[in-house]
C-alpha cells in the first residue's frame, strides 16, 4: 500500500517517524488493519535507515497502536471506542427504532442480483467510448431504453432526442429553475419543503396553489413561469388530478406560454386500477416529464431523466454541461439493460404486489373508523389526525418515526388539515408489522 507520512525530524528521525504514524492511527487516517509498508519499502520512500523504521514499528507495537505477527506484516491495531461527541450522541438518539417516514421505498428490495447480471453484460458489450466524457444528455443505451419504457408503460411521448438523464429529480428541478433565469414556480400546497428550497437556492421565486380534493386548483394559479405538480398522486395528501383539472392545466399552460413541471416520483405505483398516464402525453409540448429510478430501485443510484419540449433541450442540455458534464455511466448502462431486458418491469411489478400488501394490512390495522387518504397508489398514505402534533410525540416516545402534514405546508397556521404521512414502502419486511403495531397504538 501507498502511504502518506509528513514525519517531523526536527527531534530526531525515529521521533519524528512514531509521532507521524502515532497521529495517523489516532486521526483515523490510518484505520484499524490496514497493512503498513515494509521496513525495507518505507525506509526508502522516506530515505531513513531499516533499522530507524524498524525501531519506531516495534515502539508503537508496544505501545498497541500496531500488531505484529509473522507472515503478516504489520497491521494497524483496533483502539478503543473514542466516546461519542455529545451531538453525535444526540443524533444517535434520534435515530427511530422503527420507521414509517415517508419518500423512501423499502432499499432491502434491490434487485442485486438482477443489477449485478445486467451491469456484466452491459459492460462485456459497451465500447471503449463510454468510459470518457460523454453527451450531457445521457448514454444513448438508455435513452433509447427510455424512450421505448416511459412510452408503454407512462403513455409518454419520449422521443430519444428530447431525453436528459439527470442525477436525480432535484438536479433536475434545479437545472430548470437555472433555464427559466430564476422565475416564478407555483407549487403545491402542501408540498414536500425540500423541493421549494431547491427552487429558492437556483434564484427563483416560490408562489403556493392550494390543492384539493380533485388534485391542484387551477383556477388559483397567476402567472409563473412554470407550475410544479404531482398528479398521479399528489404528494402528500394522495390525490389524482381529475381529468378536468388535467385539461385545464394544459390549456392554462398553453394559453400563458408557461411551463408545467410534472413530478411522476411514484407513477408505476397503482393498486386500485392501471396506473394513470401521464399529464405529458397529453400535452408534450407544454410539460416536462420527470421521473426516476429511486422508488422502484433505491435513490443511492441516483438516476432520474426528463423529456422535454423541443424549445428547451438545448438550453437544458447546456446548463447541464455546466452543471456535471455527464451523469455517471455505469450506472445508466446497467438500467439500460435491466429495461431491455424486461427484468426492470418484473421488479416493478414484484414491488407492486408487495407494497398493496403492505396497504392492505395498513388499512386493515388502522380499522374502517378512520379517515385515510391517498391509498390507491403510490408508498405513502396520509392519516388524518385531531392533534398532529400530540400524535407526533407520542409516536417519537414509542420510538417510530412519522411524517407530518404540519411540516408541508408553505405557511403554518391554525385551520390547516392535519395529519400523519405514513410511508408504508420505508420499513424492511420483518420490520412492518412491529411499526403497525406500534401505529395502532399511537393512534389509539
């Protein structure tokens, strides 16, 4: 192994070498078992004598920082557990034994061994090419791959060209707040907070629209340069967008010139009927489709793609040049695979059948005396609730961790609907009925 040592001689060569590897164990730079040099080798990467590295190994072998035994080399010793700085402390402590949380899927799910056949192959077949820089709108494999999925299965009109491959939907929220030069997005009231931080930090201006029981009310809208929606199943509350209002927001945004931005983070997620189309395919021109791999699949692959009107893949394609170039490769050659293959859908379909379980035994759990939104699709479900709050502590005190409607809200206040968001999808399988349990509990 390589190692990085700036020894102080200036109280002697041995000295200077055991402070330098005696700081390196303590810092954490050198980690419990990793194999240090030979004598002979770092005596000449540092131009010291054998003897003097020697000597400083075996001092610090009796002091236990390191281990020594033949035919082994010498091995960084396991010190003690420094004691937790008191916020690392309190943020273990915050740690939930159970959690409900919703926006995650249940990761324990992965396909890894579906993943790990279609990254072999995609590799074995991929030339050279795709491993320097490459198209900031994506690899052609999955483009193409794309195109012909959200197609069939979204109703979305996904030519190849008109495909950006993003790093997730929040670069892609970003690079449209950075093309539209920071202009006025109306977004859902109640929506996810984060998603308007993102909107503020890119320059522009976030403006709600209050949202019911048929999906965003258009008839609230001014005059933003885009709206950001969720019609297949509006985040939180769960509702679909009715297709009058679908029909009012595409002639809206046809009328205004405007953009209207469509979150479709759950769309293959359906229980009651086939899932809804998408709002794109009906108006491709006027909405950016947005989607990504981290419900079905897990969000640490970071992959999301937009289909965009005509008028804005260049200059999308541009800011994401400047953005990160390229979003990484290998990952996008594996999915690519994974939907040629058809081995993504049987994911997806798998997925499906257990999340309605999940459901199902949620809904059984809660009892039909109480009042739950937003079950026919989708990983969450909002719970109405008297006292949001009081039912938040109680769940924190059983050690299960819960959304609240309270926290989506673009301003608080009193007449506001509350509730508890429930991610049924969040919970490993041996982890789901002990949280129910705890719920009902919570709930009384």
């Amino acid at each position: 192994m390589d190692l990085h040592l700036a020894a102080d001689v200036s109280f002697g060569r041995r000295a200077g070498l055991e402070k330098a590897l005696r700081d390196a164990v303590r810092d954490g730079r050198l980690a419990p078992g990793s194999l240090l040099p030979a004598t002979r080798r770092l005596a000449e990467e540092l131009g010291l004598s054998r003897g003097t590295v020697k000597a400083a190994y075996d001092q610090l072998v009796a002091e236990g920082y390191l281990t020594a035994r033949q035919g082994a080399g010498t091995q960084v010793a396991a010190l003690p557990p420094v004691a937790a700085e008191p916020a690392q402390a309190r943020a273990r402590a915050r740690e939930p034994l159970l959690d409900l949380r919703p926006g995650s899927p249940d990761v324990g799910t992965f396909p890894v061994t579906a993943w790990s056949r279609a990254l072999r192959k995609a590799m074995a077949v991929a030339p050279s090419a795709a491993y320097d820089y490459g198209d900031p709108r994506g690899r052609i494999e999955l483009r193409t791959a794309l195109a012909g999925y959200l197609g069939r299965t979204r109703g979305v009109v996904a030519p190849v060209e008109r495909i950006v491959v993003t790093s997730g939907y929040v670069q892609a929220l970003a690079l449209l707040t950075r093309v539209l030069a920071g202009g006025e997005f109306a977004m859902e009231d109640p929506g996810l907070a984060f998603h308007r931080d993102v909107v503020r930090r890119g320059g522009g201006t976030v403006v709600p629209v209050p949202v019911d029981e048929s999906g965003v009310c258009v008839d609230a809208l001014g005059d933003p340069a885009a709206v950001v929606v969720t019609p297949a199943h509006q985040y939180p509350t769960g509702v679909t967008l009715r297709p009058e209002r679908r029909r009012a927001l595409t002639d809206w945004a046809r009328a205004r010139g405007a953009l209207v931005v469509e979150d479709d983070y759950d769309g293959e997620f359906r229980y009651d009927r086939q899932p809804v189309g998408a709002l794109q395919g009906v108006a491709p021109e006027q909405v950016v489709y947005v989607g990504t791999a981290s419900k079905t699949l897990g969000p640490a692959l970071r992959l999301g793609w937009m289909v965009l009107p005509r008028h804005l893949v260049d200059a999308v394609t541009e800011a994401k040049l400047y953005s990160d170039h390229h979003t990484e490769v290998l990952g996008q050659l594996a999915l690519a695979e994974l939907i040629g293959s058809h081995a993504y859908d049987r994911h997806v379909r798998a997925c499906r059948l257990r999340y309605r379980r999940r459901r199902d035994l949620l809904l059984e759990r809660l009892g039909a005396g109480r009042r739950v939104r937003g079950i026919a699709a989708g990983l969450h479900a909002l719970v109405e609730v008297d006292d949001e709050a009081a039912a938040a502590e109680r769940a924190e005190a059983h050690g299960l961790a819960v959304g609240r409607l309270g926290e989506h809200w673009h301003r608080a206040g009193e007449g506001r609907a509350q509730g508890l968001v429930v991610g049924y999808g969040t919970p490993r399988e041996s982890a789901y009925a002990q949280a129910l349990d705890v719920l009902v509990r919570v709930l009384g």
